[in-house]
C-alpha cells in the first residue's frame, strides 16, 4: 500500500506517535554528528541527508545487556523513524544469526516491540556502497514502511500490519500522475551513489595470501569498524556483579580468540583482519547465502587509519 | 520463550583429585527430572557457571551410558577454574549444554579404533571409551594410547586397569621421561606412536591434546596410512556462547560450538584451520 | 619537501639502512592520509607529506621491535617518541627519525583544522631527529598574543561547580560505547594486558554504563598523567565525539604547575610518576 501524506500531517502524526512508543530517530549532537536519539519533540527529529554513527542494531542487540532471567524486560513500544537502508537490511542479517537455531529472546523481544520506519536516502556519500551488495537506497527489506521525502510531502511504501497501524489513515492514495512521479524520484535514487565494487565470489584460495598483511599494516586494532557495523554481532558475556552481562566484543581485539592457556590462534593483525573480511564476504555466505555487509560505509568512515573495506575486497588478487 | 542463555542449578556430589591441578567434578541437577531427561552424546560439552566468576566450557567427560551424575574435569588455570577448585561438595554451580555435535558413532561403528590423548586431552575421549566399552559389540580392537608431561599428570588412573582387562583393549601409558618406578613407555605421544605402529585398515584415530602434542602426532598417523578423513579430533577454542552466536569460535565459516568440537582433519584441511 | 623526503627514504632502504620505512601515503579515497609501510625502494615514490598527514605514527614503532626502522615525524608526534624511549620501550639504535617542518594538519570529521592543537601549537622545530627536513614555502604563523593561555578551556571548567562538571561529563560518558579506540591509536597506551582487560580482578565493569566508562576514561587518563604527549590523536578517533582530550589537559595543566614538567619535550628528562626528586613537593611524606 502506498500514500501519500504533506509533511505537516506527518508531523502532527509523529506527535501523536510520541504518546503510544518511544520514539527514536536522528538526532544532530552538535559537531558530532547524527545519533539515534529518544525524540521528545518533532524539532529534534533530523529526517535529512545523511547517517548516524552507529547503527540501529543498538536497539535489538543492545550493547550491554543482562541476559538473567530474572532481569525484567522492557515492554514498551518503540518506533524508530529515519532507519537507512542499508541498516534495515542489516538487521535482517542479525535475525539469520539471532531468530534461528536457538532462537535469543532478549533480540527477538526487541524485534517485536519495535516498529522501523526507514527514509529512503537523500543523498549519499563516497563511502557508501549499498548498491554493490544488492541493496539500494529505496530497499524496503526490514523495514515496516519506508519514506520517500518529496519535499512538500512524503509518500510512505507500507509494507507490514505495523506499518499499516501507523500510516494506514494518513494521507491519501497516490493518483496515478503522482504515482508516476514517485516512481520516477524512486528509479532515480540508485544513481546517488558513486562507488561500485565487484563483491568477490569466494576468499577460500586465497586465505594464505601475503596481502591480509599488506592490507591490515595500518590497523590499530580498535574495534570502531565493529561497534559501529549495522551487521558485526560479535559479543562476550562476563559475570558482573552476579549477572549475567553481554556486551559488545570486537575480533579484531587482540584477546577476542587468547585462550586460557596463553595460546592464540590469531596472534596478529593479519590473521584478525583476515577474519572479518572472511566472515562477512565468505564464511556467511556459505552458510546464509547472503554477505555479512550492507554496504553503508560507517566503517570505512570512522576507522582512524581509513581502511576502507569496499577496496580491500575490490582489490583482493582473486 | 526459553532463555537461552540460562544455566541450571546443579550440586557438586562428589570432586576427584586426579592430578596436582586437575579435578573432575561430579554433578547432579537441582531438579531430579532433568538429571533423568539430560541427554547427552560422548564428544558434547557444557557451558559451566561458577557464581560471581564467570563461565567455563568442559567437555562432559563420562559415556552417557554411565550417568549418575555429570562429570567434568576441570584444569586449574584461569578465573573461573580457580574459583572452581576452591569449591566444595555440595556447593552448587550452573549448567548450560548438551551443546556441539559429539562423535560421529555411526562412522565409528565396525571399525578399530585408536585413541590417542595427550594430558587433559583425555577427558572427553574417556567419555567415548567407556562408550564403547558398554558397547563392545559394535566395534573391532581398541588401542589407548594416553600420554602426560609426567606421571603425575595422568588423569583417570582409576580407569586404567579396567581399560587394560576390558576385551580386545591395549592401553599404552606413557610418560616424557623416565622416572623412578614406571614401568611402562617413556617418550612423547608421537614418539610412542612410530613405536607401536598401529594399523590403519579399518580404523579410525580419535586424537585430544595439546596444541604441539596434534602437530607432531598428525603427520605421523598420516605416515602410518591413516587418512585425513579418519583421524578425528576434538578442538578447544576460546568459547563463551556455545551457541554459534557471539562469533569468536569459528574456524571457517563453522563454530567449534555448535558445528564441532568434533571435526575430522580433512574437514579442518579445508577450512584453513588456524593451528 | 616531498622529493628531499623519498631519495632519503630511497637512500636508507637502498644502503640497508633501516628495514623498515613508516611512513604517509595516501588512502583509498584517494584525498586522506593512510600509514604505509615501506620496505622497498620502489615503494618509496608512493610517500605523501601534507595536511591530511594527521596520524601519530608512533603509535607503531612498537609493532616491529628488533627491526630498523626510519619513521616520519611531525614535531608533535615526536615527543611520542622521545617519551618512549625515556620509558625504554624502544632502543634509539633501531631508530632514524626525521622530522617535518610541521604548518598544521586538518581533521576531516570536524572540518577544517584542529582547533588548538594547530592554531596554538608552539613545538620548536628542533628536537630529537636525525633528520629535519625544513618547509622552505612555510608562512609565518600570526604571534601568539601576549595573554594566551593554552589553558583557557581548563580554567573555564574548573571554574565551574563539582555539579555542573559532573552533569557535563555525565552527558558525554553517556555516549561512551567502550570501543577502546582512544586506547589502540594512543602511543602510550602499549600495556600487554590493559587494565580494562584484567579478569583478576575485574577492575571495572565492561558494560557500557555511566559506572563503567567513567571508571575506563578516568582510570586511562590517569595511567597517562605525566606520559600524555597531546597529539589528539584519542579524541580525534572517538566515534561518539567525546572531548577526550580536556581530561588529559586538565591533568597536563596540573603537572606543569606542580612539578613545572612538559612531557616528551626533552630526552634528558626522566620519566615524572617513575622518578623523584628531593625537592618534590609532598605532605604525606615526612
């Protein structure tokens, strides 16, 4: 279902929205940049171009939790507005992991009582890369409505009961002209991105190969690229005062793989560095069908050293 | 929904010291019904809780055939082992398991079998041993070839004579070096291996140890004509989900905790396996 | 600049003289600056010198001990090195340093250039290289006014009531996602095992709480009291924007009026917190 709605209306409906969910989108913090904020008033709502910092996955797979039984969870309702693409897509990826054998509840709770309304990219910048890997900024997947921002007005892609519930009596159906002209912004947004990569079939022949070393040189092990990942689910789970806590683990930390014994199978930054390439472009395909990356350039964005991962699997002597 | 992630009550009944830093532990669940319906393959683990220190993965180191209690035998050696050999009998503890795949008994059924355990590597190749030895009907000769540093880092002397006794079973003890009153091997597992020379026709080679100990044993099962396919082994890894979710112990795309710890070596030769 | 700075490169890579070349060259945006490391004559065409060059490439000198290594330096990156060679953890003999005649380097996420480190940088150009390599086209920076204090922000702070210090904090700890990032660019933070990853004890907790990452912030910047050099470098990597770097001058502003010490400024000093004197001021003592 698709309609189409003046932002006025809309804004009138997210004030409406803030009484039933906590409401959580973009939110400008200073000379920082944009983070998933609560919002407590339309004003604090960015619903323009560009990408927080760190992904919504925060939300589902949160970053320190307690995972006791006798934790209390919460049960509130929440509705994220202005969820990218490329992250909705992401989360769809964590649920292969999370909503499978051994099914989490803690994330599959927080799946349920999240309603994601996505905005189709504005613009995009030259570290995105959605479209190399199937994605592309008017992806619907993971999302229960997605946005398209037409300047006075917005129309809204319905796809889920959820969505439905929210959008359902704003605005109006699209005429056919006006059906034409979204159709026409839509099929222009997959020009707003510059970059293109070949994503690499397989790693597996070269897994021995000198160029992890070349290619991980600059790494300083800091763990940004992961935390900040719409797709890395790597965590560790410690004793905290008699609870249970997971939070967030990086491999590319030194000790994610020390044993006990003092014995590490990926002593060094080649070997970790290989590892998270391989995990996101080989080994989750074989075993999803799918890479473990979106394309929506976060990593390549915040790492210290610029290690931009588009080019080091564009580049890779396969 | 279950919690995946929580363990069960279980009481220490009964701890065996088996060297200067290895105990096994003898559990039984707060809630009689699961000790009855826990069921568990020879080569599964457990995820083990220690209150207020963390958790540990221990391979479940008695055969299912034999399950009074669940047992795990613990090597001191960081936070939660050491807190763990601090306890006592009837201390209580959490458990969380069976995880992994176990052996794969159908390929084991009908063939000879050699083990060959290094240290601690024991534990969960006792688990298989004892068995097969309820079992004796469903496979050929045994050969147990169980090595340590020393003699007092052998583990499960208690099983020793009745392994030796059991019908078509040779036990091979050895130790690094001599030492005063051992009359049996002296050498490291490989070493000791080269000498007994055991044949490859029809078997299979379940291998647990040491690192250093599966690097020089393996090249030399693969002289003596067994092939990758058919040497087994089962793998420790860094583990703390023990579910396939907290992504830190992959080889390849498979985890030691939900795809293993079992693997053959022609499996780990194709995932490029990181020894 | 440039050329001067390759044929030396050439020069000790060709003679042997160092194995290893660290190095800038450029990234794969084809605009920013990335590390290089150069073992090859060749590769030594492929060296960049500008002000993209924002890195602190000490930070990697201890990745390959044993190994002679030649390292480009801008004078605040230097006292990186001169602070870990007083700490021993690099031997001066592996060591061919050069410097550059430094006219400021530009942080990208925030815009244009660092706001205090560049503008109100007062590094001499002398210091400990084997080589300085002088900017012939380097304009004159503007004088520094009379009444400048490279403190200003720390009294303005100091100034202000416990409570509001603490809420200021507190709003900015909030957003700490514990990525340890600030600690894995810092080049003196080189510990096996830091603190944050001790298990016994388990100094703090590793959740991602007000509790936990004021404990990781303070307790990181107070293991560098006395050793930070303040290259930036940790609050320029911090995703979440925290002002790292107010905590280390705070802590820098203190020990400049206590002990009248600069760190990493001198090679003949000794390291502060490892070393005293009979005239140190102390109460507790007697």
């Amino acid at each position: 279902m698709i309609r189409i709605f003046k932002k006025e209306e809309f804004n009138k409906a997210v004030v409406s929205w803030l009484g039933e969910f906590q409401v959580i989108g973009p939110k400008r913090i200073g000379n920082k940049g944009l983070f998933y904020e609560p919002i407590e008033a339309m004003e604090d709502l960015y619903l323009g171009p560009g990408i927080t910092v760190e992904p919504m996955k925060k939300f589902f797979l949160i970053p320190s939790e307690y995972l006791n039984s006798s934790s209390v969870p919460e049960k509130n309702k929440r509705l994220i507005v202005g969820a990218n693409p490329c992250e909705a897509r992401g989360i769809c990826l964590l649920d292969k992991v999370f909503d499978s054998e051994y099914k989490d509840k803690f994330y599959i709770d927080n799946r349920q009582r999240t309603t994601i309304v996505g905005l189709s990219c504005i613009a995009a910048d030259e570290h995105c890369f959605c479209t190399s890997l199937g994605g592309d900024p008017t992806d619907t997947r993971g999302m229960d409505a997605l946005l398209f921002d037409q300047q006075d007005n917005f129309v809204v892609e319905i796809i889920t009961e959820k969505g439905s519930q929210l959008f359902g009596a704003l605005g109006k159906e699209l005429e056919a002209d006006e059906k034409k002209e979204w159709q026409k912004n839509k099929a222009k947004k997959k020009g707003l991105l510059k970059k293109k990569i070949n994503a690499p079939g397989s790693l597996g022949h070269i897994f021995e190969n000198e160029y992890w070393k070349e290619v991980s040189a600059g790494c300083l092990s800091c763990g940004i690229c992961t935390y900040l990942c719409p797709t890395c689910h790597c965590f560790d789970l410690v004793d905290d005062e008699r609870k249970k806590l997971r939070c967030y683990d990086s491999c590319a930390f030194s000790d994610f793989t020390l044993e006990t014994s003092g014995h590490n199978p990926r002593p060094t930054k080649k070997e970790r560095y290989r590892q998270r390439v391989f995990h996101k472009f080989d080994y989750f395909k074989t075993n999803f069908g799918e890479n473990l990356c979106v394309g929506c350039g976060r990593c390549i964005r915040s790492c210290p050293v610029k290690i931009d991962i588009s080019q080091v699997i564009a580049n890779a002597p396969i | 929904m279950e919690n995946i992630y929580q363990p069960h009550l279980a009481q220490i009944v009964d701890i065996q010291q088996e060297t200067l830093d290895v105990k096994t532990f003898k559990l039984k669940f707060k809630d009689p019904s699961l000790q009855d319906s826990f069921d568990y393959k020879p080569g599964q683990f457990v995820e083990f809780s220690v209150p207020q220190e963390g958790e540990a993965t221990f391979c479940i180191s008695n055969s299912p055939t034999r399950k009074t209690t669940i047992d795990c035998s613990v090597k001191k050696m960081g936070k939660v082992t050491q807190a763990l050999h601090e306890l006592d009998i009837g201390d209580m503890v959490g458990i969380r398991g069976p995880y992994g795949n176990g052996f794969p008994l159908n390929e084991l059924k009908g063939k000879n079998l050699l083990f060959v355990a290094g240290g601690i590597g024991l534990a969960p190749l006792r688990s298989l041993i004892n068995y097969c030895l309820d079992n004796r009907a469903d496979f050929k000769a045994i050969t147990i070839v169980n090595g340590a540093r020393t003699s007092k880092d052998l583990v499960y002397k208690t099983e020793y004579e009745a392994w030796k006794n059991a019908k078509g079973t040779q036990l091979h003890l050895t130790v690094d070096c001599q030492e005063n009153n051992w009359t049996c091997m002296v050498g490291v597992v490989p070493k000791i291996l080269e000498q007994i020379q055991p044949a490859c026709k029809d078997s299979v080679a379940i291998v647990c140890g040491p690192p250093i100990m599966i690097k020089f044993t393996l090249p030399v099962l693969l002289k003596l004509g067994f092939c990758p396919e058919a040497i087994i082994t089962t793998l420790e890894m860094k583990m703390k989900c023990g579910l396939g979710k907290c992504g830190r112990c992959n080889i390849g795309n498979l985890y030691v905790c939900k795809d293993g710890p079992v693997f053959s070596f022609a499996q780990l030769k194709r995932l490029n396996y990181e020894l | 600049m440039l050329k001067k700075l390759k044929d030396k490169a050439k020069e000790l890579l060709k003679n042997k003289q160092v194995d290893l070349f660290i190095g800038y060259k450029r990234a794969a945006d084809k605009i920013s600056a990335a590390p290089g490391f150069i073992t090859q004559e060749e590769q030594a065409d492929s060296l960049i010198w500008d002000a993209y060059c924002v890195y602190n490439l000490a930070s990697y000198l201890m990745e390959f001990p044993g190994k002679k290594k030649a390292i480009m330096v801008k004078p605040c990156d230097a006292r990186a090195i001169i602070v870990l060679l007083q700490e021993n953890q690099i031997k001066r003999e592996e060591l061919f340093i050069i410097g550059l005649e430094c006219s400021g380097v530009i942080d990208q996420k925030r815009g244009l250039a660092f706001d205090e480190k560049c503008k109100n940088c007062q590094l001499p150009a002398s210091g400990l290289y084997d080589l300085f390599i002088e900017d012939k086209n380097k304009k004159d920076k503007p004088a520094k006014p009379d009444d400048f204090d490279e403190y200003e922000s720390i009294r303005k702070s100091e100034a202000k009531s416990l409570v509001q210090r603490l809420k200021f904090w507190e709003e900015e700890f909030s957003r700490c996602i514990r990525c340890y990032a600030c600690r894995q660019v810092c080049p003196m933070c080189y510990c096996p095992k830091c603190v944050a990853e001790q298990t016994m004890p388990a100094w703090f907790s590793k959740a991602a709480g007000l509790n936990g990452n004021f404990s990781w912030n303070v307790t990181r910047a107070i293991h560098l009291a006395g050793r930070c050099v303040g290259c930036g470098e940790c609050e320029r990597a911090c995703p979440v924007g925290i002002p790292l770097r107010e905590i280390n001058k705070k802590i820098e502003k203190d020990i400049k009026e206590l002990f009248n010490y600069e760190t990493g400024l001198n090679i003949e000093q000794k390291p502060l917190l490892s070393s005293f004197d009979k005239s140190d001021p102390d109460e507790w003592i007697k």
